[in-house]
C-alpha cells in the first residue's frame, strides 16, 4: 500500500466519523428534546435549547469533514482545482459574499492602493460584468 492510498484511507475515516457526528448527535439531541418539547412544564426554551445542540452537532461535524479534505488537499492532491474544491466546501457563498453587498445589491471592492481614507466599497445598481465576476 502507498503513502497515497494510505493517506487516502486515513481521511475516508475521518470522513466517515464527521458525518457519524451529524447523524448519531442529531439522533441524541432529537431523543432529549422531543420529549422536553411535549412536556408542558419543560416546553419553554425548548424548541431554541434543540436549534442550538443541533447546530453544535452539525458544525463539529462539519468541521471534521473540513480537516479531512484540508489533509487531503496538503498531503496528497496539491493542485489550484483541489484548493478550489477545499475552498468551496469550507466557504460555499464565498464568492457571492464578495460580489453583493449586505442589502442585495452589487458591490465592487476597489483595490487597497487606490483607497482613499473612509472608502473601499463602491454600490452600483447594475451587476458588474467581466471575467471572474460570479453571476447572481
């Protein structure tokens, strides 16, 4: 067996654990707070008590799925298509965060040499248009 597929293995594991903890904690936070939700005297908070616990399962095994491709991308594939992918898992709406701004529409960051002091976003109603620019 090679250091490749070795490595490979490792992170299939690792995989296979990030999503154990999404689905065997989102089974135990359901089993804890269903009933809390139908009880009447442990009703209230309950419903925000199970968001949270959810969310903290999901993220924790989100987070073991991001170092398994981090591991994947730095020791075995060290490609620019392999940073892309690492970087649309951990950061999916990244490249439409960039291109809008907080109420929807366009915004264009002009570059940090050309800013004067209190400026560095400028709004547009027209979507930009050109190479790298992400449709919306």
């Amino acid at each position: 067996m090679s250091y490749e597929e070795t490595v490979h293995d490792v992170v299939k594991v690792v995989e296979a654990v990030g999503a154990s903890i999404m689905v065997v904690g989102g089974l135990v936070v359901f089993t804890i707070y269903v009933p809390r939700m139908l009880s009447p005297a442990t009703r209230p908070g309950a419903y925000e008590a199970l968001r949270r616990q959810l969310g903290r399962c999901i993220l924790l095994g989100l987070e073991v799925l991001i170092v398994a491709d981090i591991v994947l991308t730095i020791v075995v594939e060290q490609t620019i298509e392999s940073v892309v992918v690492l970087r649309d898992r951990a950061c999916p709406n990244l490249s439409q965060l960039l291109a809008r701004g907080r109420d929807g529409r366009h915004v264009a960051v002009e570059p940090l040499a050309s800013r004067s002091p209190g400026r560095g976003l400028v709004e547009s109603a027209a979507p930009p248009k050109g190479p790298g620019v992400v449709p919306g």
